[in-house]
C-alpha cells in the first residue's frame, strides 16, 4: 500500500515511523497521507486502511521500514461513533448521496432498542457498490457512478459493541466496535430497513484502530503549524504497530543468522506471529513454528 515515490526534485527524506493522524472530514485517506508525507519529506509512506472522505478520527500513517508491517492493523478491530438519519435513503448510503426515498419513521427508543440487538455478534452484510471492492478488476464504486449495479456475495462480519447513547427522532448516535470488513453505511441501511423507515450515515468518526485511541492522533494542522524540527516528536517507532504480538529476543549468533534471512532456534513457548528483536533494536517480524525455530518473514533495512 506504498504511495508512488514523489516526481519532483525536493529533498525527500529516510522517514521511519508511525503517525496516528485525525483525519478530517472532507479529505480521501490517500490525500491526508500525501498531505502528511510533504510534511515530513518522507521518501515511503502508506497506510493502514482507508477512511471514508466523510469520516473523521484516526488513520494511521505508516513511514519508511514501518511501511513493512502495515497490514498488522487491516485486520485489526476498529472502533466508530456514527450518526445515522433515519427515515431517508441515498444510493451511497450516507449524506453525500442522492436521495432515493423518504418515509416518516414510525419508532420509539425502545424499538430502536430492539433493532440494535439483532445486530451485535457475527450478522451477514452486502458490501455497498460505493466501496473499494473490485469485480474483475474494477472498483465497484467506479461502475456504481456510470449507475451500473452488480450483485454482491453476502459475508459475514463481528460487531462486538452497538450502544446508542443519543436519540433524537429522526437521528441517533451510535458507538460501534467491530471487525475487519465492516461498513458502517451498510450497518446503518440494514438498521433502518429493519425499523421499516430507511435510513443512511450522516457521520462518522473513527476512534480507535487496534486499541489505539484517536486521543493519541494529531490533526494535519496542528503539524502544519509546528517547525519541521518539532514534527518528529509524533513520530512513534516503527514496532509502534507490532504491540500485539508477542516479544523475542535474539543474540549475536542467532541475529546474524536471522538478518541473513535464515531460521533460528529459540527456548521459548511462543508460537505463530511474533516481534523479534536484538541489542540494537527491532529485527522484525518472525513466525515460531511448535519446534521452536523463529522462520524471518519481514525485516528491517539497517541504515
């Protein structure tokens, strides 16, 4: 997920780290990363997972060797607080789109209420036509806008938390936990077809990624206004994203033979994905088979 390196002649710098960035509304994830790697000079950048242009909250940036262990948080949990509008509904499924129909809401909270819960724990979802998927290779959103609709395969997904904690006929507000391939626009549809009235998104701001909250992210304008010096300190270490896993540690012998992309052997009773590290720090990212042998799988580039 590398952006394009740049095209022009300005001094592009060896950026290593993780920015938790608060994206703001009204931007595409790719421009809040371009925004974000000018910022920074960085030479490599890419991202963990897009955001909506009309979402807001944390996108982590990923720079440099970081870039190698990106795809540890697209499969991570993710946390929303969404705003849906009952009552009208839109071809995108959220505010932007246009309006398909509109129908009275008929409903209490405590119906409401009840919708909710058919909705927590493993549901079915149609991905939307105004999403990244492809169908023999083209985004479905680019054959949603020439009005062309294909059919979807349902899938299943996680929504670990649902509360409302505000509702106020025709709209509501939500915080949603859930898994990898969620779609709040699509979660906000389905509830209000079970209430029989539609609805779509009105808003959505994303919370937390993996654990990690947005109250950590800073916005592109707040590093805007700093001194280049001074953005480095929102920089996190490259293992910023490998938290999760478990910690090895190899010595000299066993880092040569891993840094050469060699397996290792290791007293130890972890197995599957785990973070390995020496003296000088993080070597990368290794897999521990049920014999004990550390197998490389990403690596660092030494400076």
């Amino acid at each position: 997920m590398d952006a394009d390196k740049p095209t022009t002649k300005r001094a592009w710098l060896r950026v290593d780290g993780v920015l938790l960035l608060d994206k703001p509304r009204g931007m595409s994830s790719n421009a809040a990363l371009q925004a974000a790697r000018r910022l920074f000079r960085a030479a490599k950048a890419g991202h963990t997972g897009t955001l909506d242009p009309i979402a807001t909250g944390l996108l982590p940036l990923c720079f440099g060797e970081a870039t190698k262990f990106s795809s540890g948080l697209l499969g991570a949990g993710k946390t929303y607080e969404a705003e849906i509008c009952f009552g009208v509904t839109t071809d995108t499924g959220d505010v932007e789109g246009e309006v398909l129909e509109r129908r009275a809401p008929e409903f209490d909270q405590r119906a409401l209420e009840a919708v909710l819960g058919r909705f927590r724990g493993r549901i079915t979802q149609i991905p939307p036509m105004y999403s990244a998927l492809k169908r023999e290779g083209q985004p479905l959103y680019k054959l949603a806008r020439r009005g062309i609709t294909v059919e979807r395969e349902a899938r299943e997904v996680e929504i670990g938390e649902l509360v409302l904690f505000d509702y106020a006929a025709p709209r509501c507000r939500l915080r949603v936990s859930c898994g990898k391939g969620t779609y709040i626009r699509t979660l906000a549809e389905d509830i209000g077809q079970a209430l029989g009235c539609g609805a779509h998104l009105a808003a959505l701001r994303r919370v937390a990624v993996g654990g990690v909250p947005v109250a950590r992210a800073v916005t592109l304008d707040a590093l805007d206004a700093l001194p280049e010096d001074q953005r480095q300190r929102w920089l996190l270490p490259p293992d910023a994203l490998l938290q999760s896993l478990p910690e090895i540690r190899l010595d000299e012998a066993q880092t040569q033979r891993f840094t050469h992309g060699n397996p290792v052997a290791v007293e130890c009773e972890i197995q599957g994905e785990c973070r390995v590290y020496a003296a000088g720090g993080l070597l990368g990212v290794g897999h521990a088979d049920a014999a004990g042998i550390v197998h490389p799988h990403r690596l660092v580039a030494f400076r």
